[in-house]
C-alpha cells in the first residue's frame, strides 16, 4: 500500500449494465475488502455522474462515486450487459476506460465487457472471453485477439476476461487470490457459501 492508504478496485456502472456481471463480483469483492480490512484493499461502484443507474433487467443500482470524484483505481471492472451496444460508439465513455486503463495496475472485464476492451484495443494479440453469445463479435472487434471460447475466465498479466455473467464471480475469487492468496480466496468462498451444484 501507499503510505497507508487502501488499493482501490472499481466496478463500471451504466445503464443496461448487466445485474449479475456486477453485483457478482461485487459481493465477492466487498465481502473480501470487509472483512479482511487488513488486507488493504476497497472496492465501490462508479457510474458517470455517481446517480442510480438502471440495469439490463429492471434493477436500480447506486453508485458510490462519480467518474469525476473516484478514487485512481488499481484493479478497473468493466462488466457487460446491453449496455454495452451503445458504449461501443460512446466516445466520451471510451476516453474514460481508455484513461483508467492505462493508470490500473489490472485491467478486468466480465461478460461484453470485454467488447468494450477490444474496441479500445486492449485485446490486440491477447488471449480473452466473454459471453458465448458474443464471441464471434469479440473477434471481430479484434481479429488479432486470441478468442478463448471455452475457457471460464482468462488471466494475461495486467488483463483479466471472463465468460457471461455468473463466470465474474469465479472470475472475482481469482482476483482475491491472485491480489492476496489463495487461502484467502478459499475462505471468501466460504464465507458466501459459493459451492455450486446446479439443481437441472
């Protein structure tokens, strides 16, 4: 840490932002930085004016922070969502992740997030995800990229991908392990009782 203060993770909010891309490594994220402050660590959400964004199915999401106001970001989080669609000709929103991208330490993404990514170029002859759905976009946005279409998430250094939705919280426990150890990853997953075992 720098002179005592906490490292800053930052989940991207916007409207039509998928529930789960966010909120899923959210609850991983803020139940790690909570209850083991000692780590050093803290995450909040950051939307573009720091109001409630409304997301893909129907629920209101407050923002700790306007983009103007945020703590600089060690670890950035763009989630998906069909939110998405439009961020890709959104200059100004481009600009933004563009300059945050370039300062974090970690630059992450869950779902269509990573089309984002690719749009700005961060994908250029790296491997990376994202929703099954969307991966011949993601390569076309970036045919230098290396699409992985069966891989759960994608760690390449100062870049980490993942697949849709429910795949940013496995993607969120590889933070916690790979930010401070995986025994602290282990008992994050225990402590949100993460074991899944589909019913069907």
């Amino acid at each position: 840490m720098n002179d005592g203060a906490a490292r800053q993770i930052a989940i991207l909010l916007f409207p039509g932002v998928e529930e789960l891309d966010a909120i899923g490594p959210w609850e991983v994220l803020s139940y790690w930085t909570r209850k083991f402050p000692e780590d050093g660590w803290e995450v909040s959400c950051v939307s573009r004016d720091g109001g409630p964004v409304l997301c893909a199915k129907g629920l209101t999401v407050q923002a700790h922070h306007a983009r103007d106001a945020m703590p600089a970001p060690d670890v950035l989080l763009h989630p998906g969502g069909q939110g998405t669609r439009p961020l890709l000709e959104d200059a100004d929103h481009l600009d933004w992740v563009r300059g945050l991208a370039a300062t974090a330490s970690l630059t992450t993404s869950v779902c269509t997030g990573a089309l984002v990514l690719a749009r700005l170029g961060l994908l250029r002859g790296r491997p990376a995800t994202t929703h099954w759905s969307t991966l011949d976009r993601l390569a076309e946005l970036e045919p230098t990229a290396d699409v992985r279409r069966d891989e759960r998430f994608v760690d390449d250094g100062d870049l980490v991908t993942s697949a849709g939705i429910s795949a940013g919280i496995d993607m969120a426990l590889h933070l916690v392990a790979r930010l401070h150890s995986v025994e602290r990853a282990r008992q994050v997953r225990h402590g949100i009782q993460y074991y899944p075992e589909p019913p069907v």
